[in-house]
C-alpha cells in the first residue's frame, strides 16, 4: 500500500528524530524473517531500550539528508529490506539485540551501522561490538573488582581483630592467676 505525502513526511520526520538521537543505527537483512519472529525481535529490543523500525529505505535516505551529519554519507548499502534499531543510550544495544535474535533465526544479517557522529561501521565491525559484554554486566564486573580489595581488608582486620582480642583475653586471664 502505498503512503500518502503527508504520512511520509511524517515518517521522514520520525526516522530523523530517531536517526538524531540515537547513538547507534544498525541496519541489518531480515530476508524470510515470519511476522511472529519481527514481534519476538521488538519485544527483546524494547526491553534493551532499542527502537526497532522497517523503513522503506528512501524515506531513511531523505531523513538523512536532513540531518547534517548524515548529509554527506550515502552507504551503498541501503538497499534490499532492512531493519533499522535506534538506541539513544547504549552505543552496544542495537547490535547486541540483533545479534541475540540472529541465533533464534540466522537468516538476520549485521549490514551496517551508523553512528551519532556520522561514522560508518562495517558488519564486520559490528559483529566484535555485538560480543562484548553490556552495559550491566560491565558494571558488575567493576563492582566485583572494586569489592575484592575491600573484602580482603575488612577480612585481614577482622582476623587481626580476633588476634588481638585473644591475646588481651590470655592476658587477662594470666592477670587473674597471678593476683
């Protein structure tokens, strides 16, 4: 079905707002991907705070040309169906939601991606920023390296404490003995 003007400009309109704020746009081929799977892959990218779009791909190039630091970039690789995530606050989330969806249905395949400043990343590239590790679990591994040091402090004085406390007991103990 074919969109009227208005509602193409309208999508224009969404697309950059999209394209502006996000941190990371990756574009990826969904070639047989069912109605139910693209369902399955919202769901997973809205609880990772990725926007997950199909975008005639001449309406994503019009959005681009009206921002400034996409003017310049025509990726030849805007061609075919694609789907585009957004996510304004995780730079990883939208090649990592992909990546986990493609090993429910492998027919999804990394194109491209553009990033906030108008860089351009290859699939390749997009494949290593898909293995690393979240934003979640990053933090939990810090967490866990600050932590050691100080459970290990908290354990040497706690058994220099007791050191400490059964010497002055024997002490006492031998005060009282002798007196």
């Amino acid at each position: 079905m074919a969109l009227s003007k208005e509602r193409k400009q309208t999508v224009v309109a969404e697309v950059a707002e999209l394209l502006a704020s996000s941190k990371l746009t990756v574009l990826a081929r969904y070639p047989g991907t069912s109605v139910t799977g693209m369902q399955q892959l919202r769901g997973m990218a809205r609880a990772q705070g990725t926007t997950v779009r199909v975008i005639k791909n001449r309406l994503f190039k019009v959005a681009m040309d009206s921002l400034p630091a996409f003017k310049d970039h025509q990726p030849q690789w805007l061609t075919g169906q694609l789907i585009y995530a957004f996510n304004a606050d995780d730079e990883a989330a939208p090649a990592q939601v992909l990546a986990a969806f493609a090993k429910l249905q492998p027919q999804i395949e990394f194109v491209g991606a553009l990033g906030a400043d108008g860089l351009i990343m290859a699939a390749d590239e997009l494949k290593e920023l898909a293995a690393l590790p979240t934003k979640d679990q990053l933090l939990t591994q810090l967490v866990g390296v600050l932590s050691a040091p100080l459970r290990g402090l908290v354990s040497v004085a706690g058994g220099n404490l007791d050191g400490l406390a059964q010497v002055l007991v024997a002490r006492s103990e031998a005060l009282q003995t002798n007196n």
